[in-house]
C-alpha cells in the first residue's frame, strides 16, 4: 500500500474540505438569509399573506424590480408560494410555506442579537481602528 | 402647514427606509456571518483557544492570506482577541470574547435549520425550475 507524503495528505485534506464548502448547507443558508431584502420579505410575510403592492408599501427603499427578483428566488427556493387570482387588475399574493415559516425563529433570533450587540461591534472597530492607526 | 403630496410622501418613506437599512444590525451581522470563513473561524474557536496553524489544520481548503484576513476582521468586530507570545517561533493565538462565544449558538441554530432543510431547497429548486422550463 502507497503511504502518501506530507504535501499529498495536505492536498488531499485541502480538496475534500473545498468538497465540504461548495455543498456546506450552513453556508447556502447564509447567502439566502443575507441576499438583500430577503430576510425583510419573510419578516413581512411572518404576518400574513401580502399582495406585492403591500410588500412594496412596507420595503420603499427596494425597487419593484429587486423586489420582483427576491421573490421569485425565495418562491424558486421554497420559501413561500406565489398565487396569482384572475381579476381586474390580476390580483398576486406571497404565503410562507411551513418551512419559509420555521426560519422565522432563527431571523428573528438573529435580529434580537444583532440589536443587542451592534453598539459593541462598533465601539470595538472604533478601538481597532484607533490602535491600529 | 404644507401638506405634502403621494409622491412626495413616497418619496420621504422610500429616504427613511434606505436610511434604516444602511444602519440596519440585522443586516450587518448577516454580511458578518455570510462573510466566506468567519463563521467556520467562530466555531472552530468555540472548541477553546487556537493557534494560526490549529484553524488553518482545521480549514484546510482556506489560503493563509485569507485565514489572516478574516481573523483580523473578526477581531476588529470585537469577536475574538489575538494574543502574541514572544517566543522563537513567536506563538499567535485567538480565543473568543464573551461576544463571540455568545454567537455561537445562533451558529449552531442556524446549522441546524440548514441540515434539517438543505434537501427541502434542493427539491423545491429542481420543482421550480421543471415548472418554468
């Protein structure tokens, strides 16, 4: 049996952990979660259906058209059905799935520890930056 | 008083809106988290102290130079501290803050969400994209 050398284990370790990283979940999760206006959207509709315009109404800084696009993804990823209902105008809504809804606990999770802790992120980039100058 | 117009009042939520999410902490621990290798660092660091050459064994698929830039990173945002021992080689050594270690179960959490449900994403993806064909 070939024994491998120093480099060949590293190398070996090297490719199966970049294996690891392109599938890692956690990592998928993360870019979903952090696509702009994504979370905003879900927190959204953690209250209920909501036609587009009221989606739009509560997001006013996001252009109908990121908005159109973030939709879709989240719809494209199971998060939430979009249902469309034949009237004058065409009348679309956004439901969360169960599973668009079991993320609910987790942003806002994320949301409550960001709140308590952002005033320390910045005071210790302001010391940083400050030693470091 | 003036009163102001539909569009000029669209015009003001869409200006306080953008303001929000330019300082939104949500949205800045996301970027935090999603940033490529911090969390695994976090973790990883979770287990105790760790030398350069202990997180670089434990993410090998990860350069130097970017194992260095996301330590200093995180140890700018206040979530771990370094620590340099005079010594021949100097010894270099990161250990969470009480912030960082109390990030680590939101990590946790959210690598449970994303193992419980990265299939469910899969399958909703491979739907999606046969429905739209």
């Amino acid at each position: 049996m070939a024994t491998m050398t120093a480099e060949q284990r590293r190398s070996a370790a090297k490719a199966a952990h970049e294996e690891y990283m392109a599938t890692c979940p956690t990592h998928q999760l993360l870019d979903i979660m952090s696509a702009k206006w994504a979370s905003l959207i879900l927190i959204e509709l953690a209250g209920g259906t909501r036609r587009f315009a009221d989606i739009g109404r509560a997001l006013p800084s996001a252009s109908a058209k990121m908005l159109t696009q973030t939709l879709r993804s989240l719809e494209r990823d199971g998060f939430l059905t979009r249902s469309v209902t034949p009237a004058v105008p065409v009348q679309v809504e956004y439901t969360l799935t169960p599973m668009g809804a079991s993320l609910i606990p987790l942003l806002a999770a994320a949301k409550d520890w960001a709140d308590a802790n952002i005033g320390a992120i910045h005071s210790a980039r302001a010391r940083y930056d400050a030693d470091n100058a």
